[in-house]
C-alpha cells in the first residue's frame, strides 16, 4: 500500500518562523479540507515542538504523521554535534507522534533563501568519504536510539542533486541503515531519471516525496546557472500532472514492490500568497486519486 500525505512545503513553508508563510493552524486545517490525513512535521518548530501540544492539534484535524525532518554537512568537520542536535530535537519529537521515518537533506551550498554561494559545489574526496560514512552512522544510531529509519533525499544547489550523485551515494552507504527518499522533483530538476532509479536500486527506495517540475523552468536553471530560490519563484516545481514525471508511471513501479511506503505531496512554493495552496492541493489530491493502478491509501476532502 502507498499512503499519500501532504507537507507545509506544499503551503509555501520552508522555515520554522517566517510572516510570508501560511500559519501553522491554517495549514493543519487545510490540508484536511483538501483531503489528506498524513504529513510530514515540516521544519522544526513550525508545528508544536511540545509532544502533547502537537498531538492534540494533529488530533483536532485527524492527522497523522509520517516523517520529521532534518539538514545535514557531515561532510564538514566537526559537524557532528550540530546534527546530532537536529537529529535529537526532530526524532523525539516524531516518534512520540507515531511517525516511522526521518528525512535527511544535505545542507546546500547555496544560501536556501537567497541562493548565495556558500561553499563549493565539488566535495573533495575526503569530504564525500565524511559525508557517506557519516550518513551511515547517522542512520545506524537514529535506529538504534529512536527506531526510526533514515531516508536520504537529493537536494537542489545540494552535493547530492543530479542523478549521478545519488547513484554514487547508494553505491557508498549501507542500505541497512540508509535508504533514499526518491523526490521526484529533485531528481527531475536536474534531468534525472525516477522511473530508471526505482528499476535499478528497488530496495533502497524507501519513501516518496511526489513534486512535478515545468520542463521549460527547468531549461532555464541549466542555462542561467540560476539558484534554487529563484527557480521556485518562476514556479519550476509546477501543479501535477503539468510537469515530469508522470506521477502515476512512478506510483505504478513502487506499487510493483514488496512493501507498503509512504508518498508525501510536495510543490516548492516559497514564498506564496495564502489563498493558492489550498485549490491547488485539492486538485493534486483528485488528480492522485486516479493517475495509478497502483494500491493506495488516499484521504477524502472534506
């Protein structure tokens, strides 16, 4: 079975606090309406960071949630400590929700609001080395200390973003402790192929996020070299089914394989205007509802 649930990311929310973003409250009862009762936690304190405080909102509006969500530069020195932080903080809180998974996303090289250069986008060898190792520890010891599992997911303006990068990820991680959040959006804003990585790497799949990219924008960002922020606010992350991939050729392969997942509906929008997520999740939710032949679990909007 693939359960479908919606994230703030699709409300235009990439921050914790941020007054172009639509409020928390608003987003929970939204996102019921348009017919979804699974989520993600977003960024860490958009939603209430006190347990019973957030169990009761998620309650108010019966939704569940699937995942938290965490940044990531284990390829930096002494970084460690930082994420592990991040890891504590996020994992706590998703696992007293009843939430099964983590989402790891390498911190960008360029600056996720104004798309400045931060680094390099070339890792060093010992870099990369500090970067997959120290991934593997990390998914080693969230299972270990919170039974949560660790979903990797390649970043635009990130060291893991094109489709060679992931592949050379999964090639030097441990699929014990270190699947791929495969997001279909990501993946295609640099011509990646989703359909090509479920075929050849079926067991490191292990959560969706479903995003569609305009191939036009997309055409834009090679030639201008532009950054991530901008490309969003020309809309390259587009309303499903207007972009690639096709969602339902993706729903269909990961319904071919040996286990339930989930598939969180995510559409980069920062920053939009409040009265735009809510159409547009309602006809995501109708397109879902009937693009695959594959097993899923879909909520009713209300």
């Amino acid at each position: 079975m693939i359960t479908i649930g919606s994230a703030p990311d699709s409300w235009g929310v990439w921050f914790a606090d941020d007054p172009a973003q639509t409020p928390a409250d608003r987003f929970l009862g939204e996102v019921k309406a348009a017919g979804y009762d699974w989520i993600e936690l977003g960024p860490y304190g958009y939603l209430p960071k006190d347990p019973v405080a957030l169990q009761e909102a998620l309650s108010a509006h019966g939704l569940r949630v699937s995942a938290g969500t965490v940044f990531s530069a284990l390829h930096r020195p002494d970084s460690w400590d930082a994420v592990w932080q991040q890891v504590t903080d996020v994992a706590s809180l998703t696992r007293a929700v009843g939430g099964q998974h983590i989402v790891v996303i390498p911190d960008l090289y360029r600056h996720h609001k104004t798309g400045e250069n931060l680094e390099s986008p070339t890792l060093t060898s010992a870099q990369w080395s500090r970067l997959t190792e120290g991934t593997t520890e990390l998914g080693r010891r969230i299972m270990d200390e919170y039974g949560l599992k660790l979903q990797f997911h390649s970043h635009a303006d990130s060291h893991i973003g094109h489709q060679r990068d992931i592949e050379r990820f999964l090639a030097d991680t441990d699929p014990a402790y270190v699947n791929l959040c495969l997001d279909t959006g990501h993946v295609a804003y640099y011509g990646g192929d989703s359909l090509d990585l479920i075929r050849r790497y079926p067991e490191r799949i292990g959560y969706l996020h479903l995003k569609q990219v305009d191939p036009e924008i997309a055409k834009q960002v090679e030639a201008e070299d532009l950054v991530f922020p901008e490309a969003v606010r020309r809309g390259v992350m587009c309303e499903p089914p207007n972009g690639v991939p096709d969602l339902g050729a993706v729903l269909d392969a990961v319904g071919t394989l040996d286990r339930d997942l989930y598939a969180i509906v995510e559409q980069d929008m920062y920053p939009c205007e409040p009265e735009r997520p809510l159409p547009i999740a309602r006809r995501t939710h109708t397109y879902l509802s009937g693009c695959s032949g594959a097993p899923i679990s879909l909520g009713a909007p209300s």
